[in-house]
C-alpha cells in the first residue's frame, strides 16, 4: 500500500517518545498547574496522537485526501462539542424563550 | 478502513462529548472520583498500549519487507501485549466492584455529599473504557486471523494488505486509549 | 435489441440461493427494494390506524398508550426502515456503478452484508412491535425512555443500532466506488447530478450515523445496567441525549432528500430535453448541504432549556442551508425555461416534487424561526413540514425515480395511463391530507395527541380522508408495476432517449453492467449524443 518504509530507528524513536510522553503527562498531573493542567494534559494527548497517525498509521506518507478526510472528520468533533458547550455554558444568559 | 475509522471517531466522539459536558457541570466532582483510580497502574497500562503499537508497525513493516519470520513473531508480541492490556483492565475493573464504585443500587462512594456526579462519572468510565475494551477485543481476534493467514504464507510484499488494514486499526484503538488515560485518570492529580 | 432474450442479470441465475448470495449490485438493489417496501406498508399500516383514530375528538379506537405506540412505530419504521434506505439502497445502488460506467461498486459483499443488517435491524424492530411495542415517539426522549417507559426500547434500539450500520456500510460503499471506480473519461465534472447527490448523502451517512449509534448505546446501557448519564436525579442532562440525537437526525433528514433531489435533476433534464442550469452550482450545493447540515441541530432544541444565544446561532444556520436548497430548485426551473417538455409519468411526479418540496421547504424556515417556532413546536405544523418534505418531496421523487428506471431495471414499460393516473392520485391525497395539518397546527393542534377539542374535528376529517385517497395512490403503482414486470411491452434500451451511461446497454442490464467498458468524452447532459425524438412514450 505504501511505498515508502520506514526504518526500524524511525519507529523506535517514535515509540521511546511516545513512553517519554506518557511519563511527562503523568508527572505533569501532580503539579497545580490550575485551569492549565486541562490544556498541557490534552495537548500532550494531540502530540501523541500525531506521532501514531502520522508515522505508526503512515498517515505522513498517505495521499492529500487522506489526509484532509481525518482532518476534516477531527474538524467535524469539534463542531458537536463546541456547539454542544455553547449551549451548555451560555443558559441563563439570555432567560427562557416565550416567557 | 480510513473511512470506516472516519465513523468511529465520531462513535466515540458522541461518549466523548457526554464527558466534556459533565466534566464541565461538575468539575470538583469529577476530580475526586478520579482520584481514586489508580495512576500507575493506569500509566503502565498505557504504555503497554503503546509498546503494541511499536511491535504493530513493526510486523507492518516485516510484511512490507516480505519478513515471514518477523511478521509472525510481531503479530504474536502485539496481541500478547494487547491480552496484558486486557487483563490489567480487567483487574481494574473488579477493584471497582469490590469498592461500591460500579454506578447501580450499590453505589456508593465516600466523601461526597452529592453522589449523583459521582455516579456519572464512574458510568462513563465504565462505558468510555468498556467500549475501548470491546474495540481490543476484536482487535485480539483480528490479531489471532492474521497470524493465523500469516503461519499460512499469505502475505508477501506484494500482498500485505490485511496486515496494512489491521494495524490501522489497532493503532486507531491506541489513540482513542492515548486520550481515555488523561481525561480519566489524570483530573487534577495534584489535589490528592 | 430485444433485451429479454439474451442473458441478462435477472436470467444470470434462479433459485432462493442465488439471489440470498448475489454479489450483484442491482440484485441487492432489488433485495432492498423488497425489503423496504414491506416496511412501507407496515408503516402506512400504524399511520391508518392513526388516522381512523383521529377522525373523532374522543380517544374512542385506542388507548392513549396504545396511541402513543402507534405513532411511535409510525415514525421508527417509516424513517429508520423504509426513508433512509429507500433510494439510495435501491436506485442509488442499482445505477452508480453504471451511470459511472463500473461493473459493481467497490465492496460487493460489503453491500449484501449492507442488506442483511437491515433484515437483521428490521426483525428486531418487528419483534418489538409484536411484543408490544414502543411508546417514546421515534425520538426516544430520555429520562422517559431510559427510565419510565415500559415497552420495547431495548429491542427497538437494537434494531435502530443494527439498521445504523447497513446505512454506514452503504455510504462507506459509494464513497470509495465514486472516488476510484470511474471509469475513463468519466472526471467527477462529468458525472450526472444523481452521483453528486448520493456521494454527498453518503459522507452525511458516515460522519453522523455514528453518533446515533452511540447515543442508542448510551440509552441501552441505562435501561439495562442502570448506568443513568442522562438521568437528572444523577445530575445527567437530558437535554445533552436531545443534543447527541439530533447530531445525526438532522443530518439524517438530509440523508432522506439528497437522493431524491439527485432523482429530480435527472428528471428534469430527461424531460425538458436540457442539462441541467447551473450543473456546478447544483453539485456544490448537494455537498453544501451535506456540510450546513450538520449545523444545525440545535433547532429541535428550542423549547428544551437550551440557551437562548445557542438558539439564535442555530437559528440563523438554519436559514442559511435553506440556501443551497432554493438553489436547486432554482436551477431547476431555469432547465425547464425553454426547454422541450413532455408530460411522462416521472415528470408529473417531478413537478409534484418541486411544489410539494418548495412549500416544505418554506415552511422550514417558518419554524427556524424562534419566535415562530415557540408557538409552533409540538403542533400539527410541524407534522405538515417534514410530511411535506419527507412524503411530498422524498416520496414522490423515490415514485418518479422508479417509474422512470423501471424499463431499465426490468425491460418493461409499465401503463403510462394508469401511471398518470397514480400520480395524480397521490399529489390529491397527500394535499388533502396534510394541508389541513398546517392549519391544525397554527390553530394550537398538539401533535402527538389523539383527544382534541371537537372544532378540530373537521380539518382532521379532511386530512384522514386524503390519507385514504394517498392510499390508492400507493396501491395502485404496486399493483400496475408488478404487473407490468410479466406483462408489460418491451421497453428497449433507451425508452426515454435520456443521457446518462446507464441508458447505454440493454434493458434489463446484463450481468456485468456492460458489454464493454465505456470510454467517456461528453458531458453529463450532453443530448447531442442521444437521438432525438421529441414523441412521448406511451
């Protein structure tokens, strides 16, 4: 399916980071870091997940529309959790419709 | 199958969302209930996980080179690690039991006032994990058919598709894991 | 050519076995249009008892319990089993692969799994309905469904669940077939309308059935391991269920009429004799829709405590996917301007469509509308819109689409005057039944209800009287159709002198579609490569 392939030393240094990662974001949940400990937690999270679909699912290799189907179908998540949450955060704000 | 992956973003993505919110209504809550998972074992777990990926890209890779040898000893280490994955969960799940935690009429969990948070978050562990184990669960069997075809001799470099298909799909279920272990376990640890 | 006496796809075999096993896709495409056609008439079934009930202001048939599962199986068959199906199971699958000029699509056993998902969902479904069935309303609000009601849900979501996955695998099919298996020449520029609409249908299919199937999970797990993340005794959210649920059956309403709008652009072409205005701007909207669609959800949301500024912003979207809509029908009717139009049986149901659909349609935007909406939701105005849409505009474009390729599926023409006469039948009874609707509904007529207060009484009698003039309507393709299958006169391959590759080989095709693979240079509508014959057919 792919014509490139990787070396072994590609995807081992992906896999020690990967564990490294892991650690980091352990580590990391013991410090009061206040409301940002929700945003190192995740963004740790998005790197991870990069370094497995771009080089474990060759996603670096793959064709554009591949690539553009995953990041639209990520895009496409965040329209259902923002849109939900505008609701969920914004109730009160404006009181109740038909009253 | 990137499009059948497609769907299952948004599959989980729907249990996903039902977190985001609750975690949001009930953050002080939230922090608590998972504090009382264990963070080591949750930690370990993941990193298994991971090591599966690598063996999974690997016995791609093997398969690529037309490696008979390594591509079966690749898929073996993947799905034994993915089986320790399993167990570990497992063993999790019935310290939950044995401490009330199980959302039902035995639910019970200490220090909080208001148990109803706490029931949903322990409903959306117990699903959000659940249907991850249920997603390595096929992933074991789709394991045990490659090796199966790959004792056979069916692959070669030049027909390794299956292999190709399935390590997409493992590592699918890595990611979805990568996410489930900080929004679970790691909810302002530093509070404990 | 006489297209029944040598080997075609419906002489490649006989026997039970040879069609359970087909790999073939316009065998499966006649499977499902068995299949769906059964759920139909049980649907139709639950909406005639609906309909007698309503003639009197008393709840005198039916309890309000057995009421409640009436319409609820109404709506869970009719847009679970027979809507979403319908046409792209049926015709979409039948003729993508020849209007791109494939021999199948992509996966061919993914597609026969495709239709036993859909058995296997619709026997559970049916299961449930014979035990007792289901009182939520399709909607399956929660807590009522998770924790109070006392009928089927476990069955009926399991079957939802199974169903989900036929229409997912069905979408995932066309994908890959339009993307890889056009055949040369065939550039996505040259591909008729009915291809973009089904393609645009299917990535609706994929991005949100998911989230249905997840949200029914959800649901299941409450009623069955009492895990309540919906239940506000827990601190769950009820209206968070509306919002998961809504993420797919909004876009899933446009799963429902992309297909058929693809239909209507093949029709209006035929019989004007034209391509189609504004191909480009027809194909983009079909996508566009697909994209607008997903963000508007929140618009059944309205009354439900959600914030009043999420209402405003989902308001204000859904104004703006009306837009792509009104393109179509304008591009539509800018193919008829100057065109050469004859008046076939799948014409008058186009015609019918693009009325039908416009004041569907119309009236969408009456309800997007806040202020309007508070006074509306719940009534019988809301039933009247998407009965507008689903059954004026989806139904009577899935009638057009099989009259219209029922010579190329069987090799017969059906009777164009009892035809005629069917369409016409249904355009009268399905005004008269749900015009009236509109005005209950405006009126204060709750939907959902069956006592109401006695000066309803007559609209109600109109609208029961048009279902049953509807009901001919139906009956009578079913009858003339299957009959036309045996006795019919020979159709020949092209009847209609209509562009498009599917016109291109025998009627009913062969086996593998084609003798030999075409090589595209033209156009989608281009009628200069079609002999011209302005006589009707018939």
């Amino acid at each position: 399916m792919t014509n490139h392939i990787d070396s072994v030393k590609t995807y081992a240094i992906v896999w020690i980071s990967l564990l490294a990662l892991t650690g980091l974001t352990t580590a990391v949940a013991f410090v009061d870091l206040g409301p940002f400990s929700v945003v190192v937690a995740l963004s740790i999270a998005v790197v991870k997940m990069m370094l497995v679909a771009l080089f474990f699912m060759h996603l670096r290799h793959s064709g554009k529309l591949t690539q553009l189907a995953m990041a639209g179908t990520i895009l496409w998540l965040g329209f259902m959790v923002s849109f939900t949450l505008a609701d969920v955060f914004t109730r009160g704000w404006l009181g109740v419709p038909g009253r | 199958m990137w499009i059948f992956l497609i769907t299952e973003i948004m599959f989980f993505g729907g249990m996903f969302l039902a977190y985001i919110v609750y975690r949001a209504l009930y953050p002080g809550t939230f922090a608590v209930t998972s504090s009382s998972l264990n963070v080591y074992i949750g930690a370990a777990n993941t990193a298994v996980l991971l090591c599966s990926s690598f063996t999974m890209v690997l016995a791609v890779r093997s398969a690529q080179l037309g490696r008979q040898t390594a591509l079966a000893v690749n898929i073996v280490l993947t799905l034994l690690l993915g089986l320790v994955f399993l167990g570990v969960k497992a063993f999790e799940w019935s310290e939950k039991f044995a401490e009330h935690h199980v959302p039902g009429t035995h639910f019970h969990f200490e220090g909080i006032a208001n148990q109803g948070p706490a029931q949903l978050f322990f409903s959306l562990y117990f699903a959000m994990t659940g249907l991850h184990a249920l997603h390595m669960v096929v992933g074991a069997g789709l394991m045990t058919w490659l090796l199966i075809w790959s004792l056979r001799g069916k692959f070669s470099a030049e027909y390794m598709t299956p292999v190709d298909i399935a390590g997409l799909y493992w590592h699918f279920v890595d990611i979805i894991w990568i996410f489930l272990f900080p929004l679970l376990y790691l909810i302002d640890r530093h509070l404990k | 050519m006489m297209a029944t006496e040598t080997e075609n796809y419906l002489t490649a075999g006989y026997g039970l076995k040879s069609w359970l096993l087909t790999k073939d896709h316009k065998r499966i495409a006649l499977l499902y249009l068995f299949t769906i056609t059964l759920f139909f008439f049980i649907g139709g079934a639950f909406a005639t008892l609906i309909r007698i009930e309503l003639l009197t202001p008393q709840g005198d048939l039916v309890s309000s319990d057995t009421y409640n599962r009436l319409f609820t199986m109404h709506g869970i068959t009719m847009i679970f089993f027979f809507l979403i199906p319908s046409i792209p199971a049926t015709l979409g699958n039948f003729l993508i692969p020849m209007m791109i000029g494939a021999r199948d699509l992509a996966f061919p056993r993914i597609n026969l799994l495709s239709w036993y998902l859909l058995v296997v969902g619709g026997l559970f479904a049916l299961f449930a309905m014979l035990a007792g069935g289901v009182d939520t309303g399709w909607t399956f609000y929660t807590p009522y469904s998770t924790t109070y009601s006392n009928s089927w849900v476990i069955a009926t979501a399991l079957g939802i669940f199974v169903a989900g996955f036929s229409s997912i695998l069905t979408g995932l099919n066309f994908i890959v077939t339009i993307h890889r298996m056009r055949a040369p020449g065939m550039t996505w520029f040259r591909m008729p309308l009915f291809v973009w609409a089904h393609y645009a249908t299917s990535v609706i299919q994929v991005l949100g059935t998911p989230v249905l199937a997840v949200t029914l999970i959800l649901v299941l797990c409450e009623r069955v391991f009492h895990i309540g993340i919906f239940d506000p005794a827990l601190g769950g959210d009820p209206v968070l269920f509306q919002h998961l649920f809504w993420f797919y059956s909004h876009p899933a309403v446009y799963i429902m009429i992309l297909p058929a709008m693809g239909v209507i652009s093949e029709l209006i072409s035929t019989f004007s004799r034209k391509a189609i205005f504004g191909y480009h701007f027809v194909a983009g909207s079909s996508m566009a829709i697909a994209v607008f669609g997903f963000l508007v959800w929140g618009h059944h949301l309205f009354v439900s405590t959600q914030s009043v500024y999420a209402g405003m912003v989902f308001s204000f979207l859904s104004y703006a996917v009306a837009i792509p809509s009104a393109i179509k029908v304008f591009n539509w009717t800018a193919t008829l301007y100057k065109g050469s139009i004859s008046f076939e049986t799948p014409m008058l149901y186009a015609f019918g469509f693009i009325g039908l659909f416009t004041i569907g349609g119309l009236t969408g935007l009456f309800v997007a509308s806040l202020g309007i909406d508070v006074h509306v939701t719940d009534t019988y105005f809301v039933v009247a819109h998407f009965h507008y849409i689903m059954v004026g505009g989806a139904i009577m474009a899935f009638l057009g689409g099989l009259h219209f390729w029922w010579p190329k599926i069987t090799g017969r023409m059906y009777p164009e005057g009892w035809a005629k006469l069917s369409a016409a039948v249904v355009f009268v009874g399905f005004n008269l039944t749900f015009f009236p609707q509109f005005i209950l509904g405006y009126l204060g007529m709750p939907r959902r209800y069956h006592v109401y207060p006695p000066e309803f009484q007559v609209l109600h009698v109109m609208s029961t009287m048009g279902a049953s003039v509807l009901a001919v309507g139906y009956l009578m393709p079913m009858i003339y159709l299957v009959w036309s299958y045996k006795y019919g006169p020979l159709a020949g391959d092209n009847p209609y002198h209509a562009t498009g590759l599917e016109w291109r080989t025998s009627s009913p095709p062969p086996l593998h579609n084609f003798d030999e693979l075409p090589v595209v240079t033209y156009g989608a509508y281009d009628y200069t490569t079609v002999p011209e014959e302005v006589t009707s057919v018939g």
